[in-house]
C-alpha cells in the first residue's frame, strides 16, 4: 500500500481507502467535514477534559481516590484530541501516520475500556457492596487503570500492524471489542435493575428510600455510558461488519460513525462537571 492510501486510512481511523464510486465532489466534500470534525474534537475537547482532570486533581468532587478511573478516561480522551491534531497533520505529513496508527488504539479501546470500568465499579458499589469495599482503596484501581493501559498499549501495537495492511482483521477487530465492551455494559444494567426490583420497602423505609434514590442515580449513569458506547460502537461495527461480509471499504458510509464517536466523547465529561455543579456555572458565564 503506497502512501497516499495509508493516509486515507488514518485520517479517519476508519477509512482504509477511497470508494471508487466515490465522485470528486463527495471526496472534497468528505475531506472538508473531516477536517472540521477534528478541529472541533481538539478545540472543544481538550479543555474540557483538561478541566475535569484539574478538578479531581484539586478535590473538587470526591477526590482522586474515588475518581481515579475518571481521571484515566479523561487522559486517554486527552490522547484521542491530540490524535485528531496528528490526524489533521498526516493530510499534509506523511511521516507522522505510522504515530496515527499508533493511536487508532488508543481510540477504539480506551475510552469504552475506561467506560466498562466506571460501570463495573457501580456494579460492585450497588450488587456486591461488601466486595466493593473490600477494593475501594486507590491500590486496587492503581492495579486494574494500570492492566487497562497495558490493554490499549496491545490494541495500539495492533492497530498499527493492521489497519493499513490487513484492515479485514481491523474489521474484525472493532467489531469484537464493540461486542464485548456492549455486554459488560449490558450485564452491570440489568444487574443492577434487578437489585433495585428486589430492595422493597422494610421497616427502615425512609433508610429504604435514601438507597433506591442512590441505586436510581447509578442506574442513570449506567444508562447514559451505555448509550454512549452504542452511539460510539453501533455505527462503527455495522460498518466494519459490512466491510468484511463485501469487502469493499465506502468512505461516505464511515463519516457518519466519526460523527457519533466523536460527539460521544463529550458525555462522560458533561456528566462530571453536572455532578460536580461545575456545569450550571459555566453555563452561567
């Protein structure tokens, strides 16, 4: 593969090479959004995750202990906003693409990654308390953040040795971790629902009321995560699916998932500064 079709595969972490029924025009097109799209993933989201990481740093919300995975999500968000800079940079440096690849996995693994460990984390807080304190200490998510960025150090390795040469395994390999991340989300919510199903009112009741409000919230933030990985993944894994059943890589249809993933990125974000008050005031500005 020459360089010019490497470069078409990394600008969109997604889109291998140009469709052939592709007109001029579509492509120009195509090319402007995707600039644009970068742009606004760069300047909107690094201060925004620059923020939230000098708010838990400071003890603005419940400390770093408590926000240690929160904190990881928004470096490896950081990461994936200066991807877009190198993205941006590969149209018109060839040399940087192979650090592109490089980041394609920071991209598709670490943010639902990240996600998947928040919502076990709620999971273990709300089905299995006694487990959940048992490793609430800052050691055990050191531990488990640490065995995470090992993963996404794995699937970057993987990205850069296939998505420009093999990109049907690239395929394969969006599609599954889409799969995979989508049913542990899946298990925490309908874990958790059944929890709050079974807490009927005791002898404590107003106790009783205090937790399900709790459970209710976490229930909440569950729901949200999880639209947001199907936002992120849906898109994604269809397209890779009908990229291996045709084996034809269609630019046009790949645009509409940068899209999703990248406005998904803002969510976790969004929910933080709410629950911190930190969003009304900025709203306020």
């Amino acid at each position: 593969m020459d360089t010019e079709e490497m470069n078409n595969c990394t600008v969109n972490f997604t889109t291998p090479v140009e469709s052939t029924n592709s007109t001029t025009n579509s492509y120009e097109l195509l090319y402007i959004l995707n600039m644009c799209m970068h742009c606004i993933n760069f300047l909107f989201g690094l201060p925004t995750h620059s923020y939230v990481i000098w708010l838990i740093i400071t003890g603005t919300g419940n400390g770093v202990a408590f926000e240690f995975v929160i904190l990881n999500l928004s470096f490896s968000e950081i990461g994936i906003c200066l991807n877009s800079v190198i993205s941006l940079l590969s149209f018109w440096f060839s040399g940087i693409i192979i650090l592109n690849t490089f980041l394609v996995g920071l991209i598709i693994t670490g943010r639902p990654l990240f996600q998947c460990l928040i919502c076990v984390e709620r999971y273990l807080a709300v089905v299995h308390p006694v487990i959940f304190l048992k490793y609430k200490p800052l050691r055990y998510r050191v531990i488990g953040c640490t065995l995470a960025w090992i993963l996404i150090l794995g699937s970057c390795v993987c990205c850069m040795l296939t998505v420009a040469s093999h990109y049907i395994v690239f395929m394969w390999f969006i599609f599954l971790q889409f799969l995979i991340f989508l049913s542990i989300q899946l298990f925490c919510l309908v874990a958790i629902l059944r929890a709050l199903k079974q807490s009927g009112p005791g002898e404590r009741g107003r106790i009783r009321n205090e937790e399900n409000d709790k459970i209710r919230r976490v229930i909440y933030l569950i729901l949200v995560t999880t639209a947001t990985i199907v936002i992120i993944y849906v898109p994604l894994a269809l397209t890779a699916l009908y990229t291996i059943v045709t084996k034809v890589m269609i630019q046009d249809v790949w645009f509409p998932a940068v899209i999703c993933y990248i406005l998904a990125g803002f969510v976790q974000s969004v929910i933080y500064l709410n629950r911190t008050g930190k969003l009304s005031c900025l709203c306020s500005l």
